[in-house]
C-alpha cells in the first residue's frame, strides 16, 4: 500500500501521524515465513526528497516451529525509524518493502510451537511430541552421511 507524500512535501520538515494497515504479505522469497497483517503508528516528516519514519509495527507471523515444522503464528512488535527516497515526481511511495524486510530481519526465525517440543526423530522424522517413547532401529545403511564414513 503506497503512502501518500503530498501533505510531506508541501510541509517539509513538519511532523505529521501516521497510521496504516497493510495487508498480508504472502511471499516465498522469505523462506516459509509469511506477514500477516501489519499495522503501522507513528509520525512521519520529509526532508530534501527523503521521508523520515518513526513508528511501531504490530504483526503476525505465520512459520513452522524451528523443531517439530508444526504450523503457528507469532505476534510480534517492533518500534522502528527508516527513510525511504521520495522520487523526484512522485505522489506516493511504497513502504511495504522496507517494512517487511525491517520485520523478517528482526523476528526469530526459529520460534517453537511450545518450550518444551521435542522436534523430529532425526532418523525417521517421526513427531516426538506425538509419540515420546518413540525409538528408531538402526539406521538404514542407505541414509548414511557424510560424517558416517570419516568416522574411524
């Protein structure tokens, strides 16, 4: 969603509030992350051809646990100033990127579903939070790694 600079450049340097939604970001360049919803509070002022943001961005982000890859949504919060370049010409500029990139980058990106979740059986990838007496027979020679054959 393009933010509207005209009241900015007709008033430079005048602080003035900002409160936006942005609909949910939905891109798999990001790995599996995706967010939700953000919103955005704060104020704003321009200055030679450059727009000054402060504000707090309130999301979800939807991810697999960092474990067991079960589904779950984190809420998240963060208090941000950026710039973003006013073209020469320009009514509007877009700070869906800057904001999505401020927020994957400062999010946890291994977030579990529950402190204690036990992940995947390395083995078979069976869920150990399922079945916790869960154990694997031997492994299959045809699954080996690397590490299998420098051991001595």
């Amino acid at each position: 969603m393009p933010l509207s600079v005209l009241e900015f450049l007709a008033h430079p340097g005048r602080r003035f509030p900002v409160e936006m939604v942005l609909e949910a970001v939905d891109d798999e360049t990001h790995d599996l992350r995706t967010v939700r919803e953000v919103r955005l509070e704060g104020e704003a002022f321009a200055q030679l051809a450059t727009l000054y943001v402060d504000v707090e961005m309130t999301a979800v982000i939807a991810q697999p646990c960092g474990r067991c890859l079960k589904s779950l949504e984190t809420p998240f919060v963060l208090r941000e100033a950026f710039t973003v370049r006013i073209p020469p010409t320009a009514d509007e500029v877009d700070v869906r990127p800057t904001i999505v990139s401020l927020i994957l980058s400062a999010h946890n990106p291994n977030a579990l579903c529950r402190p204690a979740c036990r992940g995947l059986c390395g083995t078979c990838g069976a869920d150990l939070n399922e079945d916790p007496r869960h154990v694997c027979t031997e492994r299959d020679r045809e699954n080996r790694r690397l590490g299998d054959f420098l051991q001595p």
